[in-house]
C-alpha cells in the first residue's frame, strides 16, 4: 500500500472498482487482499452479496486466519462499522497497531435503512434516500480511514443508462469524491 496508484492501492484513499457483473471485481478485489496480506496487512472484507466463503478465500491464497469477512445489508450499517473500527484503532498506539485494509463488495447491492425498513412494513413507498446514505458513507468514512492509512477498496456494478448517448454508469452514484477509480 503506497501513496501512488501506480506503485499499489493508495493508503488512506477509497479506489472504486466498477465493472460489468463477471468481469472479475470480486477476484481482483480477493487477489488484493492476498497481496496486502504479504505487507502485513488485515484485510476486512465488506460483503453485501453473500458471495464470499472462507473455502474460496482459502483456495485464492489467502491466510484466512488473518482475514476477516463481514456481512453487511445497509449503507448504515457499513458506516457505523468504518466509524467504529476507526474509533477502537485510535485508542492503540500506532505501532503496536494492525495495518487494516477494507474492501466493500458491492455498494450497489447495499440497501438503504428506509428502504429496509419500508419493505419490512410493506409500505410500497419508493426509496428517495440511498444516495444521500451514499454519500454520508464517504463523507463521514473518508477522513477517519485517511488518518489511520486504511486502504479502502469500493467495488461496484455498471449498468448502462437509458440517456440518448448509451453510457457506462456506476451503480450506487458518481461525484462521491473517491480519489481513484478503476473500470473493469
């Protein structure tokens, strides 16, 4: 982990990770983790899909003893994860701190708590809010992980719009500030 795209994932920055579904994110993502293990690194690994196992983990080569993975379902609940890993990580003194890398795969997939909360209520109502959870997710994230030097890796879907010229479009939004990003 560097500070230069071209030497490695950044540290401290979020890299998106954006494709087409099968175009090999989640393997790139994976192989990423195994690399940032030989640095030292504890990955932690974000999964909103339920596609990942210790089994696969394992095969990829990957020290599934230092590896760790979440499952997560809201935009909410990924933030207050980040924000409290964060917190916990400030209160031990750098050096005998792990290096952490985290991957979230996929923030597409993410639910918003209104939506989460309307579908279990059966309201039909449409969810206006996931973007403005989105962006509160880099917002509120990007600083802390920053200072700790957590590489965090976004990945997410494309999908091509409906507009007049046919586009590539990032599922989850764009203008979210990330600081490099990727296209599968």
């Amino acid at each position: 982990m560097t500070g230069s795209l071209f030497k490695g994932i950044p540290a401290g920055r979020v890299v998106t990770l954006a494709g087409d579904p099968g175009a090999g994110k989640s393997f790139w993502s994976l192989s990423a983790c195994r690399e940032a293990q030989k640095n030292g690194y504890v990955p932690i690994y974000l999964d909103s899909e339920g596609a990942q196992d210790i089994q696969t983990v394992s095969r990829l080569g990957i020290d599934i003893k230092r590896f760790m993975i979440k499952q997560v379902n809201t935009i909410t609940e990924v933030s207050s994860f980040i924000l409290n890993l964060c917190s916990k990580l400030e209160t031990i003194p750098e050096e005998n701190r792990d290096k952490i890398i985290i991957v979230l795969d996929s923030l597409g997939n993410l639910t918003s708590t209104k939506e989460a909360d309307d579908i279990k209520e059966l309201t039909g109502k449409r969810d206006m809010t996931k973007q403005q959870e989105v962006k509160a997710l880099f917002r509120v994230c990007s600083t802390p992980l920053a200072k700790l030097h957590i590489p965090f890796i976004v990945v997410s879907h494309t999908y091509s719009s409906m507009s007049f010229i046919p586009t590539a479009v990032v599922s989850g939004g764009t203008g979210l500030g990330y600081s490099a990003s990727v296209t599968l």
